[in-house]
C-alpha cells in the first residue's frame, strides 16, 4: 500500500470513532493527545522487530481550524503531553524484551507541528489528492527522525494549497513572544514557534527502564581499569587526587554523569566524576592545563572545545554556578558564550554540549 493510499485510507490519520466531545463538538485536548498516541503506538509496531525497536519521533498534526483555534494556546503543553504519554509506551515496550534492555535513543529530539488545514488542501503525491480533516479528529503525517532542512510549511495550509509532509523549522513571525510562558512549565520543550516544539530526547526519559539494570543506566560497557580514585563497581572517579589517607573523607559536593562520552582522568575513563573543588574547569581531550588555577576535568570527544565550560561553587550564596565557552544548554536553555557571564546550576540540572553530550549535574549529601 502506497504512503498516500494509506493516508487516504486513514492509515496515518485518526480512528474513525466520530466528531470530537468538546464543546461544540470540537477535539478536546486529551483527545487531540489520544489520537496521536495512537498513531505513534501504529508506527512503533510497524516500524520495530524483535531485535530493535524503531518508532517516529517527528510528527505534523492536521487539524480542522476550529480544532486548531481552539487548542492553539494550548500546543506548547499538548507537544510535551504527546511526548511523555509515547515515552511511557517506549518504556513499557523495552521492559518486555530482554533484546531492547540497552536501547540507545535513535533520534537526538522529538520534533512536532500543528498546522491548521484549511478546506481544500492538497497532499504533494503523483496525482493531486484532495483532503479535508474533520472536526475533532487529527490527520498526521510522522517521520522517524526530524528533519531540520528546508523552509517552514507555517502555521495553516491554506485553501487550494499543497501540503508539505516534513516538519521544517518555524520563522520568527510565528514566535510565542506575545505569551507570558513560564519557561520553568516547559524546560524540555524547545520553542521553535507558535506551533512547532522541539523536545529533547533525555536519557532521563528511560529512568524506569534502567534504574535496576548498572549495565545500561550510562549504556556503556567498557570498564576501566582500578586505580586509587576510581570505583569499578559505581564507575565513579572521586576529583580528590591527593594521597589517600586514613583521615576522614571530605564531604561530596556534586557529581556529574556523562552519557554518549567518558570522563578522562589520569588517562582513564569514568562515567560519573564526584565535583570536591570550588572551581572546576571542563575540556577536551587534549586540554593540558586549566586557568585560573581551576581543577581540569577532560571529555574524550574531540569536538569539546579548550576549555567549553566553568563550574564554580559561590560559598556566599551557597550555591553553584556555571559559564559557557563553547555550545552548551543548561535545562535546554541556550547559554551565552562568555566565560564571564555566569548563571545558577540547579540540582539535578541537565547540561548538553554541542547538541550531542549529555552530562546530569546532581548535588550530594545536600
């Protein structure tokens, strides 16, 4: 069956069971969140086998313009709700397969995009198809990856007008500037526009699936070798790198995980590093020495840049603090690249460098 006979045929769109139960008949929000789920559940099946599990994590969501209008304040909270309830499934899926125990996310991000489709719209085929989505009924069009080429297909497809089915990045015009959003509601969701989210892909997402698997939780399987420092058995690496002693140890102060990487200290590689000094100084590879006297803290991963980014402790706020050099979010806050410009760093707080290294910052015996 052809992409655009399934389409037709409702195979990518929603479940037939009638108009939405919302006031006037328009889709409700925990509709318009059921019936993407249940597009995503489609494709997860359609899409895995037995040994790998594949599901999209980009998806445009057509709707009637009234089903539009009515939800649109709405789509920054409905994009995360798609997002976690789809996770939940992902999380139920790998903990019946044993093949799936150490899945590694396929996709950096999740992508998605409400766009009203007015009446008369066109799907892009060999042959012009005309389309119309009823109220309170959602038609969707899903990828496996985002793509983040081309132009943005806006917030409407208007009347006579060819659909585009890609989820492409949104212009500023359309931005939620206007809206008094708490950032804080939304810290995983990415606003791209007033209708277009991008969510990032955590490996936080799969905590229920590995809390009790030590194998998968950092998905690494190499262990480095025994060394004074440096615990095989909790694959942490204690920053203290003075001469043992029989002296009561120093208080932990915080510690950083990394995933899709390795800590390299002393020529050996760590998954968590215990943070015990007031400044720390974090690197690539070939970092040979900090500044301003701060402790030096190397990433395997030449695209880390010398240095990428400060963590400092204020002891007069009692607090931490951390700058960026390099491409670095905080919480999927952008930071400015200004070692001098420094900003809070939250317990439990989540830091990617570059797009693609993911360290969890966690405060200890706090």
């Amino acid at each position: 069956m052809g992409f655009f006979k399934k389409v037709k045929d409702g195979l990518l769109g929603t479940d037939g069971t009638g108009g939405g139960s919302g006031q006037q008949g328009v889709i409700t929000a925990q509709e318009l969140v059921d019936q993407a789920f249940e597009h995503f559940k489609m494709r997860l099946n359609d899409s895995s086998t037995d040994m790998s599990l594949l599901f999209p994590t980009s998806m445009i969501i057509y709707l009637n313009p009234e089903d539009y209008n009515a939800r649109k304040q709405e789509f920054p909270a409905r994009a995360n709700d798609i997002k976690k309830k789809c996770m939940k499934e992902v999380r139920t899926q790998i903990s019946g397969n044993p093949e799936w125990q150490d899945y590694i996310p396929h996709s950096k991000y999740w992508k998605i995009q409400f766009v009203e489709f007015k009446p008369e719209c066109v799907i892009s085929s060999d042959t012009d198809t005309h389309f119309s989505v009823e109220k309170g009924h959602v038609m969707i069009v899903s990828d496996l990856y985002a793509n983040d080429l081309g132009e943005s297909i806006g917030d409407s497809a208007s009347s006579g007008g060819r659909v585009v089915t890609t989820v492409h990045n949104i212009k500023g015009t359309t931005s939620l500037q206007n809206l008094a959003i708490n950032p804080d509601a939304f810290k995983d969701v990415t606003i791209l526009g007033q209708n277009c989210f991008r969510i990032e892909f955590l490996r936080s997402d799969l905590a229920d699936t590995t809390k009790n698997n030590k194998q998968s939780a950092p998905l690494h399987t190499q262990t480095p070798p025994a060394s004074n420092n440096y615990d095989i058995a909790t694959g942490v690496y204690n920053g203290n790198t003075s001469k043992q002693s029989n002296s009561t140890p120093k208080k932990v102060a915080a510690e950083l995980q990394i995933w899709d990487s390795y800590f390299l200290v002393n020529g050996q590689k760590a998954d968590k590093y215990i943070i015990e000094s007031e400044k720390l100084q974090i690197a690539g590879p070939n970092a040979n020495a900090s500044t301003d006297g701060a402790e030096l803290l190397k990433i395997d991963d030449d695209s880390i840049m010398n240095p990428h980014l400060n963590i400092r402790y204020d002891n007069t706020n009692q607090r931490y603090l951390i700058s960026a050099v390099g491409d670095t979010k905080l919480n999927t806050r952008i930071l400015e690249r200004n070692a001098d410009n420094w900003s809070e760093l939250p317990n439990n707080s989540t830091i990617l460098l570059n797009g693609d290294i993911q360290l969890n910052f966690t405060l200890k015996n706090v």
